[in-house]
C-alpha cells in the first residue's frame, strides 16, 4: 500500500509547516490528485487517520480534488482532456497523444488554528 508513505509525506510537509508558521491543529486539508496518479481514495483515508495520530492534522477534514487526464494531440495540435491514457483525441479521433498532466499529486491548502 503506497498510500501509506504518500501520507507519511504529507504528514512531514504539515509539520514543517507548522513549525514554520506557529499553527498548532489542521481543521481541513485539500488534496489535487490527478486520474492518473493511481492513489487508491480509500486507502488514503484510511491512511491519513492512522498516519495523523498526534499530528497537527490529526482529525482533520481530507478533502480530494479530482484533476483530470490531460493530453497533447500531435494530430490537431490541441490540449484535450482524456479519460484514460490510451483514449484517443476526443475533438479529432486521432492517435498521437502524448499524456501531459493527470499523474500529480499536492497538497493544495491546508485551513489550520
């Protein structure tokens, strides 16, 4: 379960943060997962309540935004949005996309006390 280590990240980044910035709890933390990141959702809730025990996060509210696929069409040389990696160009049906974002994962906002 790499869920469990992604999480140990973020719980890094939230303490360094709070020793930065003098906040003492995370109340709500935002997550950007993109479609092609294959982050298991409930595997990371779960992680993130084992993993925040006695963090500032402990307790909070994880909330996941959804990014989607994205890809380049060498065909009409347009930005498109894609489901899967292999689909082709939804706008002109061709075949020569190079997928260009939907693999990220960040922590977008934290609301903290």
């Amino acid at each position: 379960m790499h869920e469990m280590s992604l999480v140990e990240g973020i719980r890094s980044i939230v303490l360094d943060q709070a020793r930065a910035h003098g906040f003492s709890r995370v109340t709500v933390l935002r997550l950007e997962i993109g479609r092609f990141a294959g982050v298991e959702k409930p595997a990371l809730d779960f992680a993130f309540d084992v993993v925040m025990r006695g963090s500032p996060a402990e307790g909070a509210r994880l909330e996941i935004i959804d990014l989607p696929g994205q890809a380049m069409c060498y065909d009409c040389m347009t930005a498109v949005e894609i489901a899967n990696r292999l689909d082709p160009c939804p706008r002109c049906g061709g075949g020569r996309l190079i997928p260009n974002g939907g693999d990220e994962m960040r922590i977008k906002d934290m609301e903290v006390v």
